[in-house]
C-alpha cells in the first residue's frame, strides 16, 4: 500500500519524506487555510520539495469552472492531480479533464456507489472518508472493502485512496482490505512507528550493552 501524507504543512512533509516512505500528498481547503496560505503557492512549494502525486482541490462546484481550475492547477506542475467533490458537476469534470490526461481524485467519497460512478468518469481516485463516516455512528472502513471489491470485480484502474484517517487501526484495515493507497495525518504515522515494547526493547538492549563493556 502506498503512503500519503494527509497536510499542507512543509516541515511534516519534509520529515515524513526523510523517513523514505512517502508516496504522495493530499491537500484540502481546510488543510491550506490552516497554513495560512493559498492552494497554488503551496502546491508549487510542495512540488519543489518532493517528487511524488500531489493534490489540489478546485473550488468552482460548476462542471465548466471546474474544468478551467483543474487545467490551471494541472499546469502548475506535473505531479498535481486535481480534487473534486463528488457531484453531478465533478463527474462532468472529471470525464473532460481525465480525457485530457489530467489525473482527478475524486473526493468526499462516502458510498461505494459514488466510487462506483467516479471510476466511471474516469477519475484516477477516489477518496472514501472513513473517519467521517465514524463521526456519525457508521463503520467507516466498511465501505473501503467494498469499493475495493467493486472496482476489483470490474477492473477499473481507478485507485482507492483510504482518507479522513484518524488512528492506526483506519492504516490497518486500510491495508487488510487492498486499498491501494491511505492518506495518513502526520500524528497517526508517528503513532503507527511507535510501540512500548519496541521502547522496553531498546531500554533492555542498551542496559545490557553498558553491562557487557564492563
Ligand atoms: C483527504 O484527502 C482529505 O484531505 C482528508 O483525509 C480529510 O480528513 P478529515 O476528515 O480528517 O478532515
């Protein structure tokens, strides 16, 4: 499964790719907005630092302005892939701007019949929120299965991009049920390196270490 990294932040994203395991970047509005910058400026900024997919959500919710902001976010470097939420307008887009071999990621995904619809329009991913889905009392990591099993059953090459994660079992279903991809917050990839008998270990091998040079 490939790893992306769920920010806009450059200094997570440039930790998380010393690490060697980053596969990509998605951003959102929220995510910029917190960084106190804008989604152009940033990608570009990120597209310098890493050389891996990066996405950038386009904010028209009309197909024909979709389809301009998408070409112009396109332009701005090879390795973006434009965001659109999931409706009629998106699907629209999406067809046009995936003709063009300009690569969609399909967003707010939240039923497999919507993934369903975005393969279809030719959307190189979509992005089921699973933590969302767990916000309002569902299942979350129900509908990566089966949108998985959908796409598998009739060979779309559209990728699955586990999102909205929260914790590091969402990682771990993520990959148990053949997402291709998870968009990981900086906090739970820390937490997905960490456990206490991996730190009781390396107390345990250093202290013996200090006892044997004795
Ligand atoms: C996906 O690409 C989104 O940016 C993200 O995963 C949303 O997560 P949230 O529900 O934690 O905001």
């Amino acid at each position: 499964m490939r790893i992306f990294i769920d920010t806009a932040n450059l200094d997570m994203i440039r930790e998380i790719n010393s690490w060697g395991i980053l596969d990509g970047v998605t951003t959102n509005p929220s995510l910029i907005a917190k960084e106190g910058t804008d989604t152009r400026t940033r990608v570009r900024e990120i597209a310098e630092i890493v050389d891996v997919p990066i996405s950038a959500e386009a904010m028209s919710l009309e197909a024909d302005g979709m389809i301009k902001e998408g070409r112009e976010l396109a332009a701005l470097h090879p390795n973006i892939n434009v965001k659109l939420p999931m409706c009629i307008s998106a699907l629209k887009a999406s067809k046009v701007l995936s003709g063009e071999g300009i690569d969609v990621n399909m967003t707010l995904i939240f039923s497999p019949q919507q993934a369903l619809l975005a393969a279809k329009a030719g959307a190189r991913y979509v992005s089921p929120f699973v933590g969302r889905l767990d916000d309002i009392g569902l299942y979350g990591t129900e509908i990566l299965g089966q949108i998985v099993n959908v796409f598998s059953n009739y060979g779309f090459e559209t990728e699955v991009i586990a999102a909205s994660i929260r914790n590091p079992t969402h990682v771990l279903d993520a990959a148990s049920m053949g997402c291709d991809i998870a968009t990981i917050p900086y906090n739970v990839l820390q937490q997905m390196v960490s456990h206490p008998k991996t730190d009781e270990g390396i107390q345990n091998f250093i202290k013996d270490y200090e006892k044997s040079k004795k």
